[in-house]
C-alpha cells in the first residue's frame, strides 16, 4: 500500500524551493536525483550504475565519475526544463571532493543553483 505524502498549505510551498538536488555515495557508485519538494517525487536522475554509462567509465566511485554524472544530470535537467535546483547537504557532507565535482559539472551544464 503507497500512502501518498501529506499534502501541505499552498502559502507553505511558495517558499519551498521546488527542486532539490540530494547526493548518495557508495563505496562502488555515485548517485544523483532531484526531487520536487511540493509533490515528493523524483524529476530526474543520474547514477554510475547505469549500464549505459558503465563503459565509458574507468572506475564507477572516484571524483571522474561524479563529474561526468554530474554533466549527464545537467543535460536531463536542461531537456525537462528544469533551470535551477537547490543543493541539500546533509550534516557530514562537505563542499570537497566528489560532492564538488557533481555541483561544478552541474553548473558547467547551465543549471543555476539556489
């Protein structure tokens, strides 16, 4: 059973920032997905695990790959017309390394970030 999200107050998400970017890292692969903040469902998505991408990668986990999952996301973003995103960071997440490569490429793709 999907028990769908709790519905909230139209004044509330005028100031949501809709589209937010959340990053997932495993020790073998680099996830990416934004999500609409008002619905709570995913708009779009880019992961090393993709078989697609698999090839074109030497190492699925390393800094190279969140930056090419980072361009991927940005062309995906783009062809939704998705302009701009929000980063949410969580606590022990740092500005550094694979997290800098993905919002670098992202921005490098022509998505704003807010």
């Amino acid at each position: 059973m999907v028990i769908p999200p709790p519905v909230k107050p139209p004044r509330l998400t005028n100031f949501l920032k809709p589209y937010v970017l959340k990053l997932h890292f495993t020790n073998k692969f680099v996830n990416a997905q934004v999500i609409h903040s008002p619905t709570a469902t995913v708009a779009s998505s880019a992961s090393s695990q993709e078989k697609a991408l698999r090839p074109s990668m030497e190492s699925t986990r390393d800094v190279a790959a969140a930056g090419k999952i980072g361009k991927i996301l940005a062309e995906r973003l783009l062809s939704k017309n998705i302009p701009a995103v929000s980063v949410f960071l969580k606590r022990e997440q740092k500005y550094h390394g694979k997290i800098k490569a993905v919002i670098d490429s992202l921005r490098e793709g022509g998505v704003k970030l807010l």
